[in-house]
C-alpha cells in the first residue's frame, strides 16, 4: 500500500486528507446502497384539451390515450404542417405507480429532461410543483407526498405550450420560445426519471426546482505524451436525518473494459443534521485513453459515499476525459490543432411524425452519421439541447456547442435573468459531458457586460471543464472566448473565430438535375417575402457545388496559412428540418441529409473536403449524381476531390481532366452519357494516384429490397422503440434506381405501430401507408408497443416484386410503472477513427509578414485599425478618391507573395486599386466580391513597403443576394448600410495581411 497526500482548494468544497490506493480493484461494492434510478416512462395516458378535475388522483382516465414517454402531444405535426401551424393547447398527462413499502423513509425525487412549455405538477390531488422554462431538466422532491405498498400514486402533469407561453411572476415571454428557430413538439418530449435515495445522499444535478449541483467530474494537469492526469471528484452531499453523520466519499473510476483502475476515499467528516457540503477527491491515474473526435472513449466513474464507513449511495457518472486549449485564433484537442468542421443543427433533431422524441440508438444512428461524414461539431441553434443528445455524441466522439436559449438578440431584463439562469441549469447538468467544448451565450453578439455575467457563471459552476464560452460573432470582444458570424468568414490570431451558421442554401434531395426525373429546373420555385428565392430551390447538382464553394472559403484560411485564420465554420444545417423555411415546401430542406437521413450528395462532398483535422489526410473522391439518363443526355458532370487533378473515364475511355475550382470541384463540360460505368480518379501533381470514385448504370426496376434498422439490443417492447426501414427500388442485380420514383404501399402486421417517412405530396405523406420512394430509396418509422412478438412489414409497388422483412419486438420488463431498463446505458460507443493522431495537422503553406506602421492619404491617426485585429474596426479615407491610398510598412525585407484584404462591403462593393511594393506594380484591377476575405496573389517580388491605392470610384451590386437573414443587422459588409451608396471615393480597409510563401 502507498500512501500519498493532497491538499487542494476548490469553491464550496472541503479540504480532505486524500488516502489514495494504486492497486487495482474490482466492481464498486454496493452492498447497503440505497440509490435506484428507475426509467419512469412506462404507464402514461394523455389528453389534449384542459380537462376540468384531471388534478385529482380519483379523476377516472380510463378512456385516455395510453403511451410511453417521450411522447409530444402533437408528435403527428412533424414535418406535416409548417412550424407556425404546431398544434397549441393545454395537454393534460397523468401517471399510475406503485412504490415499494421498503423505500418508505427514503428520498424520492423525479428527474424531467425537459418538457415544452410551462407545467403544473400534482401528485395525488395536491400541486407539488410548477415549471416553465420549456426546454431544461427540472427535478421534483416528492419524498412528503409519494405513497408506498400497495396504494396506488397518481402523477398529473398540466402542460400548455403556446407561443406566447409567459413567466407567471413576471408575465414576461421566454426569448427562445420563438416561432422561427425552436419547434413546439408539445408536453412531455424528453425523458423522465425516478430517484430514491437514502436521506443522506449526493444531490442530483439540477438546479431547477431542487437548487442542487450534483457531481462534478473533472481532470487537470493532463499529459498526453504520459497519458495520465490528475481526476477529480466532487459530489454535493445533504444530510436530511434529524441527526448528524460521519460521511467519506470514495472515487472508483472504471474503464470500458469494466477494470477498476482507480479507487481512493477521503477520511471521514462530521455532517450535520439539515447540512449541505460538497466532498471532493483526486487522484493522478495512468493508462488513460482520451476522448477524441471521431473516438467516445468513456470511463464510469462512481462517487460512493460512506455513512459510518457503509456505502449508502453509489452514483455513476459517465464522462470522458480530454485537454482543450482555445488560443491563436486556433482550437487544440488533445495538443492537436483541430478546424472546426460541422453543422448548425436545430436543437430538436426532429424526425417525421414523431418530433425530437426518438430513441437513444436512433440518436446516435443520426449523430454518428455526422463523424462518418468527417464532421467534428455540432452547434445547437437557440436551445440547450436534450441530455440524451448530449450523452450520444459522448458516446460518437463529436464535439458540440452548447447553448443555454435566446432568439437572435441581446435583451434586457427579466428576459435577460432568463437566459443566465437557464445557462446556469444547463451548465451544471451538463458539465460532466466532454463532448461539450464550447458554451454559447446568444445566437447574436451580447454586451460586454453581459458577457461578463455568463463567463462567471461558467467559472463558478464549470471552472475546470475545458470549455470556452462565448457567443456568436463578438469580433471585438474582451471578454469571450471564442466568437465567429453568421454566413461571413472571419479570422483572428487571437481566439477561435468559427462561422456560427454558413451556406443556408436548401434542395430537395429527390431532385438530382434538370436531366432526371422530375426534371426540376435548378432554382425553380416560388418567390420568397417576394424576393428570388432560386437558392433555397436548389437542385442536388448544384447543391453539392455550393456546399464546396461555401467550404473553400474556411479551408483557404485554415490553421497553417498564417497568423490570423479561420478556425472553421458549422454548415446550417444537417439534416432536414420542420422549422423556419424559404423554399417551396413547408419546412427547411438545407440539410446535408434528408428528414429520414437518407444522405443528398453535400454529405458526401463534406466528407471528402473534411477528411483530416485541419488539412486533408485520407483522400476521396465523390462523382456527383447518378448515372442513368436517356442516350441523348449531354451534361456536365462535376466530381468532388481531394486530390490535385482528376481524370474521368467512360467504360475506360478516359475523357480528359476537370477544371478544377475551390480547390475541391472538378468539373467535366459536355459529357455524353454512355450506359455502363463512370469513373473518377484523383491524383497528386505528381500524377500518384490517391483515389478513385465510380458509379454504374443501373438496370430497369424489377423488384423491392428492405433492411431493418433498430438498437443493438433489439426492437423493445416498451410502446416507444423505433425501427427504422430503408426501402429501395432495385434492378435485378439489387442495384438501387436512382432515377425511379414507384408509389409504395406498405403492410404491417404484429406488435407494432406505423409512423411512416415523408416524401413530397400531399400533407408530406406523414403517416400514409403509401409512399414513393424518391430517386429510388426512401425509409420508414416502426414502432413498437407494449406487447412481443413478430412484426412483419410488406412493401409492394405495380409492376414490382414484393418484399418482406420480419423481426421479433423483444421484452420489456417494466413493474407498477417503474423500469430498470434505462436505453441510453446500453448503447455503445464508436471509436473508428482511433485515438488522437500524433503529430501537427498541418503543413504551413505561407506566413505573415507583420505590419508595424502605417501612413495614409487621409485619416492616418486611424491607420492602424486596418491591421488590429478586429473586424469591427476600420480606416477609411475621406471621401476623395486622391487621399484613397495606405502605405504599410512591415517588420522586415520580405519575398511578397499574396495580400489579403478584408474591405468593407466585401459582399456588395468592388475597389479599384493599384497595389505596389517598393513603388513597384504588382496589382491593379477591381477587387472582387466576397464574404469576408479576398486573396491577391502576385508575382513574388521583395520589398517592405505595400501601397494600396484607389484609383477610381467604387461600384456597388450585392453578389450575394440570395444570402438573407431573419433577424439581425450587419455593420461593415454594407448590406444594410442606407449611406453606402453616397461614399464612392472611399477606399475602406478593415483588415489588410501581407504573405510570403514558404
């Protein structure tokens, strides 16, 4: 045995003389524990409607309808009307349940993940409890109130979720409960829990209503090179008996090998009768594996508090471990330099005819697909997310930002108390998950102030966690953390600057090109608030091209072209989503993939640009579309590629080499379709191959094929588990038809219930037992029942072969409305892309040539904000094309081989410059459009002056006009600049960079 001692400070905690054991140990003891965590979702009825007397615990609801939680009250909304048309009302849900008589005495308290909006809670006839925040956990301490033995108890829950949903003690609205951004899937959407405890026991992470922290897990002094750290353990610890107790703590940390690898207790302390105190231990452990994109490696770590050197409470909490670092513009993991690669995704992740309410596997079914398309992070929009969208992407390895809840401005007040308070429950929920990585405050820039007021709030209840907290843009902030735009591209040198939301283009994914059936004209659709809306009616062709010509825009400014640079973006959004919309269907079609997650040619263009953590490191290819046309097609073909060259072949007749653009596009003019195979291959500039892409004709449909997805436990029969089938027209070879769309009806049979996809058509065909299968594939939603047996699902189309696919629903044991089953606990964690990479993730490819002083034609004393780092500032002559000029001198003699300019208006305004170095020429044209930067490559020439001069005035057309907001104003990109149009003869820089290359 060794011994070792460690005295350490933290908030609110004591100082505890540390025994700490080396060896190694089995499964936690748990002989005497009195905590259960029960899965509380069986046995509910609901009702919409306000129901007069449903309060009452003999009120008879017999005739309600009987579900299992998470069930929103208007599930079959989804995707079928727009969000403004979500079913409002009062829903009533009530509960019958048993406890046992040998938990009389014990702490009960119920654990809500969430329900929309604001509730009242009675438990046999008496309200014990309102809450109204409408999208965070809240907890309920029922321990006076709940019965045990035979007498039945009665939950009641009255829900209301109207838009207008306002605090009762303030009458003021909620921010986030905005009919835009946050889907209104009514009542009890999310999980709920039921806890018993002895009544000395570690709290429960919820501040709503209980105003208790919970554990918090955490390491520091993280070694990557030794793979080990310093883990710590803190637990809040209350003492409910009428007398005190001596209490220790211990901490056993397992390993998903189920070995014990640590196991250390504190010496005992006297807690009084009534007391709260928070206990803490550490340790350094060795061995550690950390979590990494792409690898949710988790450990379980169990606090177990002694009374009297028995184990009276065992808590598990599952985190992982990881070191983060946000600094020079740039975000580390692992001591690897990482580029932010992902998507904005709606908080509710909703699918068809069933809202966000889904099971834990379908979660990670449709998170994993966002690792596997190489993305890293996910930004929720507008709303903390659902803890069990949290703990999925522990589990996928993919990093999230999480928000507390707002709408897209800064406000004041109690609105303002709001979000820091839900910030503050959301935080202390949360804070053991580690693919949390970022904290975001408001979905627009906030006051200093206010910035200052979140960060404290991190910094008491999350000090150690390796998150940064900002919002979104907060260019010129003090205070945040990391910050980034909407739609622009933004660099620094300073903090991370990622695009909080980019390429809000939207597509139909059954539309592939004008060339294919249904031979949509690209862009074709309705106006949009009486503008052009032909971006947000995309075919999949040029979908795909945009997604790559948006992404250039971060890649070109990566982490190794320089000291300022983008630290990446979140494309909006992943998958297709049931709120705010600008083309021709009734809900936001931007997704990478469809409502179903049936992938559109974006995702795999995304996973061929994203595949590295910062340049690319495992090549692809990507052909965009399909191969089956009419002989007489004649059409260009574009391909998706990592590679520095590509050649396509037509049944091996090689057809010469794309035109390449972003970097990643290559295009093919005037190709003539041939039946039999199309190939791409990638090359280096040394013509070594790097990869290659094909896609073969497919024969005439003949037949129906059916796979069936579900958990890897099986298809349970709790009334809530989903499958989910993938339906495809297939030739007789089983090749997909990608140009088909048959008209499938569909058959069910057994202990299931049909929800259904979508497709376009009436009502979106939510929950109709016909269903085309669009460009050849589409896929349903099963669910199951309360009861086992054989499901049995036929899908047949005219003039098709049949199918059939069956598969067994599986117990679900479940007793007086409490189960032991908990689905998130048995679902396991992905780790292909293996451990943190050693070694840098990128090769520098130029290097900025510093500026230390400026001249200029007029306004000189504000030269220097040209080059301060700070896109909200500027310098800008007078007005007078003759003082239109700025001369920077750098740091040293350099070999100039680029200038990069940022110019206000750079989406609307072209300069026409000359540029020189030394006086020598090296530019003069106009500049171009852009959203954000512009790079102006010349002929390598030495010097240490630059000269910027306007030699004309300036013209003004926004390029980007289908690129609109919702909410929100702009400030140097002009676009709603009412003067812009007056300053012709201003030359306007807000940051200018000099490069040479290495």
């Amino acid at each position: 045995m060794k011994q070792r001692i460690n005295f350490f400070r933290c908030k609110a905690c004591i100082v505890l003389l540390i025994l700490s054991l080396t060896s190694s140990f089995a499964i936690p003891l748990t002989k005497g524990n009195q905590r259960v965590r029960y899965n509380f979702n069986s046995q509910w009825v609901l009702k919409a409607g306000d129901v007069a007397g449903a309060a009452k615990a003999d009120f008879d609801d017999a005739s309600w309808t009987k579900i299992t939680l998470p069930r929103a009250f208007n599930e079959d909304d989804a995707f079928k009307v727009p969000i403004e048309d979500h079913t409002t009302n009062i829903v009533w849900y009530r509960k019958h349940f048993k406890l046992s008589p040998n938990d009389k005495g014990k702490k009960v308290f119920l654990e809500f993940e969430g329900i929309r909006f604001g509730g009242d809670f009675y438990l046999n006839g008496k309200q014990i409890a309102i809450h109204e925040n409408g999208v965070m956990a809240f907890g309920i301490d029922i321990s006076d109130d709940v019965v045990f033995g035979n007498k039945e108890n009665v939950l009641a829950v009255r829900i209301d979720n109207s838009w207008k949903y306002a605090e009762r003690a303030s009458g003021t609205t909620y921010q986030w409960n905005n009919i835009n951004f946050n889907a209104n899937y009514g009542g009890i959407p999310k999980n709920v829990f039921l806890h018993i405890t002895d009544k000395v026991y570690q709290t429960l992470p919820l501040y709503s209503n209980l105003k208790t922290t919970g554990t918090y897990i955490y390491a520091r002094e993280i070694n990557i090179t030794k793979k080990n750290a310093l883990i710590f353990a803190e637990s809040e610890v209350k003492n409910e008996h009428s007398v005190a107790k001596t209490v220790s703590l211990e901490m056993q940390i397992e390993n998903m090998g189920g070995d014990v690898i640590k196991k250390i207790k504190s010496l005992p302390v006297d807690l009084k009768a009534g007391e709260t105190k928070t206990l803490a231990v550490n340790s350094f452990v060795d061995d550690l594996q950390f979590w990494s994109w792409g690898y949710g490696y988790l450990y379980d770590v169990y606090t177990i508090l002694y009374v009297d050197n028995i184990p009276v409470d065992v808590v598990k909490t599952r985190t992982g471990f990881r070191k983060t670092a946000f600094r020079n513009g740039m975000v580390e993991l692992n001591d690897r330099i990482l580029q932010m690669k992902g998507y904005a995704q709606r908080t509710s992740n909703e699918w068809p005819s069933v809202g966000m309410s889904v099971p834990a596997w379908l979660s990670d079914f449709s998170n994993r697909m966002i690792v596997e398309g190489n993305g890293n992070l996910v930004r929720w929009m507008h709303v903390t997310p659902w803890k069990q969208d949290v703990e999925s992407f522990d589990r996928v390895g993919l990093i999230q930002a999480m928000p507390a809840g707002d709408a897209e401005k800064d406000v004041n007040g109690r609105q303002w108390e709001q979000r820091v308070e839900l910030m503050r429950d959301a935080i202390i929920y949360n804070r053991n998950n580690p693919s949390i990585l970022f904290y975001e405050s408001g979905n627009e820039s906030i006051s200093e102030d206010h910035m200052a007021e979140m960060k404290a709030v991190r910094d008491l209840y999350d000090p150690y966690g390796g998150r940064a907290i900002g919002s979104r843009e907060m260019l010129d902030s003090k205070i945040a953390e990391y910050g980034g735009e909407m739609l622009y591209i933004n660099k620094s040198g300073r903090i991370p600057m990622w695009a909080t939301e980019y390429s809000r283009d939207e597509a139909l994914r059954k539309y592939w090109d004008e060339f294919s059936p249904p031979y949509h004209k690209d862009g074709d659709g309705p106006l949009h608030k009486g503008k052009d809306a032909s971006d947000y009616n995309r075919n999949q062709d040029s979908f795909a091209k945009e997604a790559v010509i948006r992404w250039f825009d971060y890649f070109r400014v990566r982490p190794g072209t320089g000291r300022r640079v983008s630290s990446g973006g979140t494309n909006i959004i992943f998958s297709d989503s049931n709120t705010h919309y600008r083309g021709a269907e009734n809900y936001r079609r931007s997704g990478e993939v469809d409502a179903m997650r049936i992938p559109k040619d974006a995702f795999y263009a995304h996973r061929v640009m994203w595949d590295g953590w910062v340049d690319i490191e495992n090549h692809r290819t990507h052909i965009v579309g399909h191969w089956n046309y009419t002989p007489q097609t004649v059409k260009d073909v574009f391909v998706v590629s990592s590679g520095d060259q590509v050649e396509l072949f037509i049944n091996g007749q090689s057809k010469g080499m794309g035109e390449r653009s972003s970097q990643f596009l290559f295009t093919f003019k005037d190709i003539k379709w041939q039946e039999g195979k199309i190939e791409a291959i990638s090359y280096s500039n040394n013509k070594t191959e790097l990869s290659r892409s094909e896609i073969q004709t497919a024969g005439e449909p003949f037949a129906l094929k059916m796979k069936v997805m579900n958990a890897p436990d099986g298809f349970k029969a709790d009334g809530a588990d989903l499958a989910l089938i993938e339906v495809e027209t297939v030739d007789k070879e089983g090749n997909r038809c990608p140009a088909s769309e048959v008209l499938a009806s569909f058959t069910l049979s057994g202990p299931a219930e049909w929800r259904g996809g979508i497709a376009q058509g009436k009502d979106n065909y939510i929950l109709s037992k016909e269903l085309p299968l669009e460009s050849g594939v589409n896929r349903v939603l099963i669910r199951s029942t309360n009861n086992t047996g054989r499901v049995t699902l036929t899908a047949s189309a005219k003039g098709l072969k049949p199918t059939t696919v069956s598969f067994e629903s599986v117990p679900f044991k479940q007793k007086d409305g409490l189960a032991e089953y908990i689905s998130g606990e048995h679902q396991p964690s992905y780790t292909e892309r293996g451990q943190t990479p050693v070694g840098s993730s990128f090769i520098p490819t130029r290097q900025s040539i510093e500026i230390v002083a400026a001249t200029a034609g007029s306004n000189e004393d504000k030269a220097n904000l040209s080059y301060d780092d700070n896109e909200l500032s500027e310098w800008t002559n007078d007005g007078n094309v003759r003082t239109g000029w700025i001369k920077y001198e750098l740091e040293r003699d350099a070999t100039i081989s680029e200038i990069e300019l940022k110019l206000t208006g750079w989406r609307m305004r072209s300069y026409p410059v000359i540029i020189t170095v030394d006086d020598v020429e090296v530019y003069k044209g106009d500049t171009e459009k852009s959203l954000g930067y512009i790079s102006i490559p010349i002929k390598p020439t030495k010097g240490r002056f630059v000269k910027i001069q306007l030699i004309g005035q300036s013209t003004d057309e926004d390029a980007f006009g289908g690129i609109v907001e919702v909410t929100g104003t702009k400030e140097l990109d002009l676009y709603k600049d009412p003067n812009a149009l007056d300053a012709k003869g201003q030359l306007r820089i807000v940051e200018a960079e000099v490069y040479e290359a290495l």
